[in-house]
C-alpha cells in the first residue's frame, strides 16, 4: 500500500494533523493502534455509563468576536463551527494552599482581585509580570527557561509563586517543580486569561465530529493498526511496518505518539538532556448521585490545591502523592448537566511509576493498592470539598499502567518527555513530530500542535487547491 501522507497516532493532535492535510491533499492515512481515537482523550463504558478519560475541562475559551484567539483560530482551521461543539464556560475554578485561596474565572479581573485581597504587596509585581508576559512569543524553538526563576524575579513571595505554579504544573508540565517559561506563558494566557469551558456534548461526539470531518474531506482512518517500524533510507522515511507485517510506503509522516516513542519506531535511543524523570499520574473517578450538588461548591469547576508550602511537583516515593492534585467537578459549568441524574467528581495525584509496575508482580497486591489509592484520594477530596461517600453509585481509576497500556505512553506519563522538541524536527527531511512532545499543551494546544506543523511543514511545500477555501 502507498499514502502520500502519514499520521501516526489518533489522539487529538494526530486528527487535527490528519484534518487539516486532509483539506488540501488527496491521500492521507490515519493509523490509530487502538479500536477508537482519541488517545489520552477517549472514553470508555462501564456499569453502561460512558466515562471520559482525559476531559476535565478545556483552556482557552474565548467569545464568538475574538477571531484570532486560538480556540476561534482553532475551529476556522478544522472547519468546524462553535455551535457544533457547543461552549460552555465554567462557574469559577480556585488554587487552595493552607494559607490562602485564590479563586479564578474566565474574567481574569477576578484573579487580579484575588491577588490583591491576599498578597496586596505583591500587586505591582504581578502587573509588571502579566505586562512581561503579553511581550513573548511562546512558540519560539528555544532552549529551556525555568518559569519559576522567571516568575520570582517580579514576584517576591515565595507562596504566591507556587500558587501560580500549580495549576501550570498539573495542566502540561512535565518537568519536576518547574515548567519550561515558554510553556508557562501559553498555560498563563489559556488558563487565567482565557479560562476554561467544556463541549456541550462528552468526548465521544467531539471526537466523531473530527473523524466525520477527516473523512469527509477523503482521508482514510484505520484503528487497530499499530507501527512497529520506521524503515528509513538517505535520512528520509521510505515506509513504516505495520503490527500485521504490512508494509505501507509514504512520501510524508507526521508522528503524534511522542517523541521517545516514535525515535524507538526508528530504532533510535535519543540522548538529548532529559532534565529529570518522566512524571507519571493516578486518577480516580467517582460516579455520584446528583444530590451531590447541595453538599459541594457549586462554583468550581477545578480546585488545584496542594497541603503545604512549598509546593512539591515530583515523581514521588510513595505509589501516590496525595500532598497536592487536581479535583475536577464537571458538572460546574454554565448550562451543563442540569438534569442529570448521576455526576461525576475526579481526583488527579501524581504517582511512582516503577511502583505500581512492581506491584503487578502480584495482581492481589496491585488490586489492594489501587483501592487504598482511591480511598485516601476520596477522602482528601471529602476533606476538602465536602462528604459525598454515601452517594457514590461507584468508582473508577487509571494508574500510571493503565495509562501507558491504552495511550502508548511510556511510563504513562501524560505530558510526554521533559525534552521537548519545539519546531517538530527530530533529524529526518519528512518526519514531523506534533502533539505533547513538541510543547503545545491541553486540548487545545494538542489540537493546534497538529494543526500548526502541518501548516509550518507540509502545507508550504504542497500548496492548497485554488478551489478549496483555507
């Protein structure tokens, strides 16, 4: 088989990538080694209720006028219209630490009362930040900023630098107790400044909107076809071997499955600086009553919190660290879930990989720690949100394990490899990489990574059809 265009990977890079060569070139291919797309942004069924894996809420919301925001950019791109996704913005989301709480929206006015109200000292600091910040270009290929050596130099409290830091960490960052200040500037901008909303409809409608659209414009989709080879010839990809023993000659490839996991494709070890371990996750999922509502804020969509200062962000010596994470209530969204009758709350830590790999040597012994694991998590989450124990119909987790085996992840670290390669170049003249290993961060970044490669690489050297609109 030949394809003139490759796109390795389902998730919502690799489908924003497919979409968008799929609007002005004829035989484009999507390989996704799994039975439905979407990557870390999926779904699945259980007790015959859909749960979503990866939506807590999407960043970057902005208003219908604002054309060139990224999420208006975004949809122009994919030719999808708002009114298909359906945008509801939060209610209020907050960043907790024992000594303070700073409540946030998407009027980013409420954040800079917020600040005044507890660091009133620190105000012109961070107005001298916020103005620093709208002078970067965060898309720039450079080499590695520490956000937190930038923040500190405008702001001088040790707390409020972690407050602001959190919530960057636990949204992209996957660097231990830092995030690269590039990358803190689009998480600043998507997250507080622009803020947060979620599809009117779960993951599963959005991700069949791209598909139908990928197909539409003519692109092929094939699930359950993995890559086991990338055969090379003359530093160039010549064609990729399948899991089957097929063997699929191609003229362009864009990978979106990571920058570690496609150099083993090419039979490669990458020795560039990692600047740390990969930081892995647990997450647990607590399906609830909706009487829920009248015991939890009704006003946070998102409570990023940690127990104590300073704020630790690293690979723990425990299975979980239970110190710091995020409780997501999607259900505290304008318009959203109104009628349901059964809600969902969601706890995210970070975990010991190697832990929890060790721990299935045993699978009594992994069953035991995952439990203990939910039970500690939904307690801190009682302790800090309300009691909602008795009304859970029932409960769901993802370990670091869970992640690595359905999202091809390795070490089930969701925010890839802590070397990042900005312009998508790894060294081959028609291998492109998008998606969490080239910087762009969240659902939106994950989506304008595909988009934006596809346009700073393959669009410029085969031009539009006169005929079809950009």
């Amino acid at each position: 088989m030949h394809a003139r265009f490759v796109v390795i990977g389902g998730g919502l890079s690799g489908l924003a990538a497919a979409v968008r060569l799929a609007r002005f070139n004829e035989n484009v291919l999507l390989l996704e080694q799994h039975s439905r797309v979407g990557g870390l942004n999926s779904y699945y069924y259980r007790n015959s209720r859909l749960i979503e894996t990866g939506l807590h809420a999407i960043t970057n919301y902005s208003e219908r006028s604002q054309r060139h925001t990224p999420l208006n950019r975004l949809l122009r791109q994919l030719k999808i219209r708002r009114e298909e996704v359906g945008i509801h913005q939060q209610l209020g989301s907050a960043v907790r630490f024992p000594q303070c709480t700073l409540r946030f929206s998407n009027d980013f006015g409420l954040l800079q009362e917020e600040i005044e109200r507890c660091f009133g000292a620190q105000v012109d600091g961070f107005n001298r930040f916020v103005a620093h910040l709208d002078t970067i270009n965060p898309f720039l290929a450079t080499p590695f900023i520490s956000a937190r050596q930038v923040v500190s130099t405008y702001i001088t409290d040790p707390l409020l630098v972690d407050m602001l830091l959190c919530p960057m960490c636990y949204y992209g960052s996957s660097i231990e107790n830092d995030v690269d200040f590039h990358q803190y500037v689009i998480l600043f901008r998507a997250i507080f400044q622009e803020g947060l909303f979620r599809p009117r409809a779960t993951i599963r409608e959005f991700l069949e909107l791209l598909t139908d659209r990928f197909t539409a414009f003519g692109g092929t989709l094939r699930l359950k076809t993995g890559v086991k080879r990338i055969v090379t010839r003359n530093n160039a990809v010549a064609a990729l071997e399948l899991d089957n023993d097929e063997i699929i000659t191609c003229e362009q490839v864009v990978s979106t499955i990571g920058l570690d996991e496609t150099l083993r494709l090419l039979g490669e070890t990458d020795h560039r600086p990692q600047r740390g371990q990969r930081l892995a996750f647990s997450e647990s999922i607590f399906v609830v009553q909706a009487g829920v509502r009248q015991r939890v804020p009704d006003d946070t969509a998102c409570l990023f919190f940690s127990a104590h200062h300073p704020f630790i962000y690293q690979r723990p010596t425990d299975a979980v660290d239970f110190r710091s994470g995020v409780i997501s209530l999607p259900f505290n969204f304008n318009g959203l879930h109104g009628d349901r009758d059964t809600l969902e709350i969601r706890t995210t830590h970070l975990a010991n990989y190697d832990l929890w790999r060790e721990a299935t040597t045993e699978p009594e012994r992994y069953r035991r720690l995952k439990e203990s694991s939910v039970k500690q998590s939904r307690q801190l989450a009682e302790s800090l949100i309300g009691p909602f124990a008795d009304l859970i119909l029932f409960h769901d987790s993802f370990s670091p394990l869970t992640i690595e085996r359905y999202t091809g992840k390795r070490e089930g670290a969701i925010y890839g490899s802590p070397a990042k390669v900005k312009d998508g170049l790894i060294g081959y003249e028609n291998l492109i990489l998008a998606g969490t290993d080239q910087g762009y961060l969240g659902i939106i970044g994950a989506l304008l990574s595909g988009v934006s490669m596809v346009n700073n690489h393959l669009l410029i050297n085969h031009q539009p059809s006169p005929t079809r609109e950009d």
